[in-house]
C-alpha cells in the first residue's frame, strides 16, 4: 500500500472541539490536548462545557459534554468556530455542527451511527449518508471497532476496551497537528501509575489512531501552527480555579499571615477548595463545611484569630453568606470571598457560566455594607485576582470579593509563574502589643482602616459581635448618630481604597467614537473583538475594568472621552445598571447574553460595527 503524503498547512491559529457523551472522556482528552499544545510551546485558551445534566441520558444531547481548545502564537479566548470537530456519536454532532466553520474538518465514530442512536439524537435520517454534510471535510472512522482491534492481545471485556475510544480520536488529533506522543505517553504513565494495564491500552489507542489518520486518504492536509513569542521564565498550563489558589498561598506567604479557607463545595468553584487541600505543607488551612453558612462563619472566625481568611462558592452559596459577610464588614475584619459565578437563578445552571452576580456582591445584603469588589479577567489572571483581593482585603481590613466564573474558573491556559519575591509586598495593619493608643475602632485618618489586634496580644483585649459598635471605643452602641457614622466610616473606608488603585486604562483610541466597556471573564473575546476592528481602521476602544468597588478615580473622566458607550455582559445589564447610578451624565448602550456561553468573536464585531455606523 503506498502511503499518500499529506500537505502540512501553516495556521496563525486553530480551534479544536472535542464533543461525545457525558462520561466519553471529552474533557480527558480536551486537557491532554491542551498541554501538548502547551509543551509544544502554542499560546491557548480552552473552554470545558459540561452538560447542565452531568450523567444525562445515553446519545441524547442533554448529555453532551464538550471542550474547546484555541491554539495560536497569540490567544485571547477560546474561540468561536471551530477548524476541527471531533464528535463521537450524532448526538454531539447535531448539538455542535453550528460551532463549525464551513469547510471544517469533522471527525467521527462511525459505529456510533445506528438507528437507534440517531433517533434518540433528533436526526430523520443518517447524516453521514445523506448529504447533508457537504461542504465539510467529513472523516468517518470506524472508532471502536479499531480501537478494540487494537487491544485485542490485552483480552480486555468489550466494555472496557471501548472506553478507549477517545484516546483514538487524540491520536489522530496528534497526526493531524504533527506532533509527537510522547508528551501524552508521559500523561498515562502518571496518571495511572497503580493501573499498568490503562497505561498500555491508552498508549496502544493512541498510536493505532496516529497510524489510522496516517494512512486514511481522507486527512490530505495537517496543521502546523507556530510556536508563540514568550517571555522568558517558567510557564504551565494552568485553570483558573487552580491560580486563584495559587494566588492565595503567594497572598499568604508574602503577608506571613497564615491561610484559612472555610467552604462548602459547590460547583463551580469546589477545584480551589480541592487545591488548597493539596498544601499543607504551606501553612493552609482547608475545613471543609457542612454548608455554606458553616463555611463563611469559620472563616471569620480564623480572621478573627489573625488568619488570612477565605471563603469560596458559586452565586447560589453566595446568597446564604450575605448574613454572615455582613458581620465582617461590621466587625470590620479581612475576609476574601471568591464568587465563581454561574448560570442562575437558584440552583440555574451549574455548569455553565455567566457574569450573574455583580449586583448581588454589590448590594446583596442587609443594610449598608459595602464590600470592596474585584474581577479577574482570564484564567492566568485569577492568580492576580487572588493575590490583590488579599491584599485589599487585609490592608484596608474589610471583606473583599474576588469575582470570576465557570468560563475562567474551569478554563486553562498559559501561565508564566512568577517568583514570590517579585510580587508587591502586603502589610496588614497589626497592632503592637500594649499600645497605649490602641482603641479597637481608632482608625488610620488617611485610610479609615482600624488596627488589627490578634487574639492574646497582650493589653490589648477588645470584643466583637454582630451589634452596632461605638466609634473609637468598640463598645455596644444604640446612639443613632453613631450608627450613621459608623454606617459613613465604614462607606468611606472602601471608597478611600480608590486612592491606592491604578488608574484605568484604554486599549486602542484615547478618545473619539466609541468605548467599550467590559469587566471579568468577558474580556478575551472583546479584546480580540478590538484588537482587529483597530486593525481595520476604526474608531474604537476597549476599557476593562478590574477594580469595581470602588471604581477607578479616574473613571468619570475617561468615560467623557468618547461620543459612544456600550458595555457588553454575560447577564441582562448588570454593570450598565451601576453605572447608570454612578455617573448618570452620560448615555450607555448595552448587549447581553444569557445563554450559559461565553461571546463569540464574530457576534461582537458586527455590534460594535452597528454602532460606529450610527450617526
């Protein structure tokens, strides 16, 4: 037989989804991926979506999971179209063929095609035969009957053997990207060390799909996408969910206040919680609670006791801390909250992401109680993210929120890890032992911020508790003219943190037609979105904003700069509306998405195309 040789075709870059039923090893395979492309030294960005029913019904699409992949020399979201589809029952063909450009290679199980799965899966017909797939390169691989007959000698039962299937479809994945297996026959030996017999039946699968794309006429053209350009140091693939972490234990480390996380696991943030469980060797401290009141109320506790405290969870976990999140602003007491926000309302949509709760982090809670806010922007920046709500938290002593999402929270991509060292330097306002000035609300006059007096300091013994305190001496007030004080004191407080924050800054025109406006997890795909209407010519910029309580002090300012503002959100208008109240002079457009997805590239251009053209 004589082998065709294929055409290599170099890509800017390329995007990649793996797509099956839940339980298929999508994501094993998605991640597997991921950090080849990451060793092979590809800038990424990856989106995991998991089906809101995590174990639904065999070849049905309420089952499908997914992951997508976007790999070029510059990468700044996951992607819109994908250039490959790999589905692996029609299922997840017909969920995902509208995530496919025209002309894109799909690569399929043939086996997985009989007439019952199509049924179940909403088709009429076999679309494999019936033409309604023309215009793609469409690759019918016999999956499982290859895979088994490549783990045949292994005498593995037909079951097992089966499950294999998605590390064929890597290996033609592998072929298609000219790659070598041995990052991935790294993997296996890791990963099932205790299990030699998995390890051998992946590396065989994954071969025999490397030797099956070799060979089958159907891949005529592979792909060879450039390394990109780097900055020297040490890099990982890392998620989001992971960095907030890791941000923690640098936070940590670099105040010398030991970490405490009291939480209750909720998806889709229980990855941090599972993480810091992993380094003990640290310093950290990981209880995990009983529910989520359990968890924010441990946490305050540890504050109370000197720790750098953290508390995590998900909008609806969010919703049963506000009690207790309270009691630290009015204790005035360092505590991080991170929100990894998700698809709502109650219970909603666990799986899948959206910017759901800036209001209620604002505003979700009894009384006047403000809350200093910040947003991490991408899954490398939630270890920024974390490290700062740290610093803000225990520097201005309040509670402070780290808000990110499923899209960041359970993405991956580069990460160059920085040297602890390097980072800006935290200095909790400890009160020394016998001060003689010591009052436990004796404040900073510059700042607002009062000391923080550790438990068995001697001569300095105060109480806390959830009762109005009495400005200076923290005894129990019902005076209300001290309670108005206190309610501003601790208003102004936050706001004052606006002094110690950068100022916000533009990316493209410095003014003129139109500024957009982002915050959070929102960002890779508005960037990209900018990055080429600005190389087409117009007149366009983009502020992302981080820090959201407060808000940036020159941020009045720079939003008089231009004729046109639209603020794009993953919610039905949530920062528009905040900033309608806070700077009511000025007009604001805005386009939402509630949908569970992230945006699309392509849907942003042609919105912010629309407006330039209106006069």
């Amino acid at each position: 037989m004589t082998q065709k040789k294929n055409k290599a075709e170099t890509k800017e870059d390329v995007v990649v989804k793996f797509v099956g039923d839940s339980g298929d090893g999508m994501q094993l395979i998605g991640n597997l991926f991921t950090d080849t492309a990451a060793m092979e030294g590809n800038d990424l960005a990856n989106f995991p979506d998991y089906p809101a029913e995590i174990r639904g019904p065999h070849n049905t699409i309420a089952g499908v999971s997914g992951f997508q992949v976007h790999i070029g020399k510059k990468v700044y979201s996951s992607g819109d179209l994908c250039d490959v589809l790999v589905a692996m029952n029609p299922a997840s063909l017909k969920s995902n063929l509208k995530w496919a450009k025209k002309g894109a290679t799909i690569i399929t199980d043939l086996d997985a095609y009989d007439e019952k799965a199509i049924e179940k899966s909403g088709y009429t017909s076999n679309p494999l035969e019936d033409n309604s797939l023309q215009g793609y390169n469409l690759i019918k691989a016999p999956i499982t009957t290859l895979t088994k007959d490549a783990l045949k000698e292994l005498n593995l039962d037909s079951k097992t053997a089966e499950k294999s299937r998605n590390v064929f479809a890597l290996g033609m994945m592998y072929f298609l990207f000219n790659w070598k297996q041995d990052i991935a026959f790294d993997f296996f030996a890791k990963k099932f060390k205790k299990k030699p017999e998995l390890i051998t039946s992946n590396k065989l699968a994954l071969q025999a799909g490397y030797n099956y794309a070799e060979t089958v006429e159907a891949i005529s053209v592979t792909y060879q996408v450039p390394a990109a350009t780097l900055e020297k140091g040490r890099y990982r693939n890392i998620s989001g969910n992971v960095a907030t972490a890791w941000g923690f234990l640098a936070a940590s480390e670099r105040s010398g206040r030991p970490l405490f996380l009291g939480s209750y696991p909720i998806t889709p943030a229980t990855d941090i919680l599972i993480e810091l469980a992993k380094h003990k060797s640290l310093g950290a401290k990981v209880f995990q609670a009983e529910d989520e009141i359990a968890g924010v109320c441990s946490a305050i506790g540890a504050s109370f006791a000197g720790s750098m405290a953290l508390t995590t969870t998900s909008g609806p976990g969010l919703s049963l801390k506000s009690e207790a999140i309270g009691l630290a602003v009015m204790t005035e007491l360092p505590l991080v909250i991170v929100d990894v926000q998700r698809g709502g309302p109650s219970t909603g949509l666990p799986t899948k992401s959206e910017q759901s709760d800036l209001l209620q982090a604002l505003y979700g809670r009894n009384g006047e109680c403000p809350c200093i806010i910040v947003a991490a922007q991408s899954p490398s920046d939630c270890f920024m993210g974390a490290y700062e709500a740290a610093k803000l938290a225990m520097e201005h002593m309040t509670p402070t929120f780290l808000l990110t999402d499923g899209y960041i929270g359970q993405g991956s991509e580069l990460f160059k890890i920085p040297k602890v060292a390097d980072l800006p330097k935290i200095t909790p306002p400890i009160a020394e032992p016998n001060d003689p000035d010591y009052k436990p609300f004796k404040r900073d006059p510059k700042t607002l911020v009062r000391k923080w007096a550790l438990p068995g300091t001697e001569g300095l013994r105060h109480r806390v508790g959830g009762l109005e305190k009495e400005n200076i001496s923290g005894n129990v007030s019902m005076n209300p003219e001290n309670h108005e004080l206190m309610t501003e004191l601790r208003y102004n407080k936050v706001m004052k943190v606006a002094d110690s924050l950068p100022e916000q800054t533009v990316h493209g025109n410095k003014e003129g037609e139109l500024l957009v406006v982002s915050w959070g997890g929102t960002y890779g795909a508005i960037h990209t979105a900018i990055e080429e209407l600005l190389q087409e010519g117009k007149d366009i910029a983009h502020a992302h904003f981080r820090y959201i309580m407060p808000l940036p002090k020159n941020t009045e300012k720079l939003l008089g700069k231009y004729k046109k503002i639209i603020v794009p959100e993953l919610n039905s208008g949530q920062f528009v509306k905040y900033l309608r109240m806070t700077f009511p002079q000025y007009r604001y457009q805005q386009y939402n998405k509630v949908q569970g997805l992230p945006f699309n590239v392509s849907e942003l251009k042609d919105v912010f195309n629309k407006i330039i053209k209106e006069k």
